[in-house]
C-alpha cells in the first residue's frame, strides 16, 4: 500500500482517481481548499490548503511524505484566465514549482517520491504540428496555456535532476461530473434539459471547433499507468481523433431522441474563445505503448454524458 496525494481532489479527474486508488487498498490524502464544498469521498484523509500559499503547500507535502503526488489543482478554464492571468498563473504555474521543490527535498532526503503533472494541450496553442507529439512546440495562446507550459517546463527540469517526475498531458476529456461551464456538459446537460421540455433551445459559440474528446475515467487509468512506469516522460492523453462541436451536438442530440435539432441551437458571439485554434488532435502513440488504450468511443461518451443528465432530476 502506498501514501498517496492528491492535489484537485474534488474535481472531476481528482474524485475518479481517488475512487481507483482506494479501491486499490491505497491510502489517499487529498488537498482540499477552505471553502471548497465539493464532494470528498470519506476515506479520503483531507488537508487544508490553499495554491496561493507556496510554504502552506510545502508544509501539506512534509506533513503526508506521500510516496506519489498527483497534482490535478490550478485553475480549468481558459475562459476564466482571460478574466485573471495572474491568478492563473499563480494557480496552475507557480503552486506547481512549490509541490515539485517539496517533493524535491523528499527526494534528496531519501524519501522516494514519484511526481505526475497533469499538463494540457493548450500549451500547444498554435503548434503547426497535427496531430500533436509530446516533442511538438510549445505555443500557448492563452494565459492559462502559458501557466500550463510554465509547470510542463518546471516539471521537467526537477526531472533532469533526478526526480521521478512525469506530465500527462491531457486532451479534452469528459464525464457527467464535468461542472456545466465546461462546453460538454453544459451540450449534454442543455440538450437533455430539451429533451424533457424543460429549453427550447441551447446557446454555444463556435461550432466548427474541433476537438479531441475522451472519457475521463478513461484518463486517469492513463494517470496510473504512468505512475507505475519506471522510466519517468511526457505523455499525451488522446484519442487521436478530433470531432467539432457540431458533431458533438447533433451526437447528443440523437443520444436523447430529440429530432431536428438545428433549429434548437442560438449561436452567442460572445462566446468564442479569444485566438481560439480550430483544431487539436493529440498522438498517443508512446502511452499506447505501455499498454494504454480508450475504452469508449466519442459517441459512447457522447452517450454516456447524455444518459446521465436525463436521469439527474
């Protein structure tokens, strides 16, 4: 049985993975914020912290001396880091060079230590390369990609110095634990809200944009098998095929039985992503080497995601 942390433990990927890691007779701390009320699981052993607070973090981390350290915490939206870049970057950039110089000196301390970064896609920004490779140039056109980048570097540099410390570098990726301001869910959760007639219509943005989409669940088994490979990289998270919003919709909607469902979308310019890239598509091909593999397709997810809001209420 092995200690480990968590930080982002009551988000989407944190509350999957600590579910897997439990149920694998592990011992699970998690990194909790003061006025985060979203759900823990209770075998979870919680800690009060706070991103902003760099010698809080390190504390956290002598506290647990956890044999590894998911770090899934920042800030989620690229929307959101628009509206504060400097937050963004302390959030989801500088808290992670706090976490890898704590787990550094468990490291030089003798304690062994295994790091995993959840990285992004988005600090491939406007990348030539398509697909994506873990070696593609690192381009972020967002404040939040450009945070994402900053802890992708850091995270390797403590690896060049003798850290086990990995990146997963993720692609889009979906559940019905997605919050709804996420553009999945609030597809999934708007078309099944049509469905029972409770909309008439449901308003995005862009519908040309093209995504990678995979099933977070999904995802996190790639977190893990990550973990336990001896030889610590980068790795890109993907499906490998990409589907724009349009596909995702007209999915959805078929998903839920509701016909015609051109005529149920309102197009809001506002919400367009700033130099927002029209495609990523991400290349597996070193995780599909450890044995990785999706095990649902984009219309099983699409499905899945479409099931679940039917039956929430």
């Amino acid at each position: 049985m092995s200690r480990v942390l968590i930080t982002g433990v009551t988000g989407q990927d944190g509350s999957y993975l600590s579910e897997r890691l439990l149920e694998g007779g592990h011992q699970v701390h998690g990194l909790v914020r003061p006025d985060d009320s979203g759900p823990v699981d209770p075998r979870v052993v919680p800690h009060a912290g706070d991103l902003l607070d760099g010698d809080g973090l390190a504390a956290v981390v002598a506290e647990v001396r956890p044999d590894v350290i998911y770090n899934l915490a920042g800030l989620t939206s690229v929307a959101a880091s628009w509206q504060d870049p400097v937050l963004a970057a302390q959030t989801t950039g500088l808290a992670v060079l706090h976490l890898l110089e704590a787990a550094r000196r468990l490291h030089e301390a003798g304690h062994s230590v295994r790091f995993l970064q959840a990285s992004s896609s988005e600090i491939f920004g406007d990348s030539p390369d398509l697909p994506q490779h873990e070696d593609s140039p690192i381009r972020p056109i967002s404040p939040y990609g450009a945070a994402k980048a900053f802890a992708h570097a850091s995270t390797a540099i403590q690896r060049s110095h003798g850290l086990h410390a990995s990146t997963v570098i993720l692609y889009g990726h979906e559940s019905p634990r997605r919050p709804p301001t996420f553009a999945a869910r609030k597809i999934t959760a708007g078309v099944a809200a049509i469905a029972r007639g409770e909309a008439e219509t449901l308003t995005l943005g862009n519908l040309d944009a093209a995504r990678d989409w995979g099933w977070a669940p999904d995802f996190v088994s790639a977190m893990l098998t990550v973990v336990a490979h001896d030889e610590p990289a980068d790795f890109i998270v993907s499906t490998g095929e990409a589907h724009t919003v349009r596909e995702f919709v007209a999915t959805a909607f078929a998903a839920a039985g509701v016909p015609d469902w051109e005529t149920r979308i309102r197009i809001d310019p506002a919400l367009m992503r700033p130099n927002d890239r029209s495609v990523q598509i991400g290349d597996a091909t070193r995780l599909r080497a450890l044995g990785w593999r999706p095990s649902k397709t984009f219309a099983e997810l699409v499905a899945t995601m479409v099931e679940a809001d039917l039956h929430q209420y």
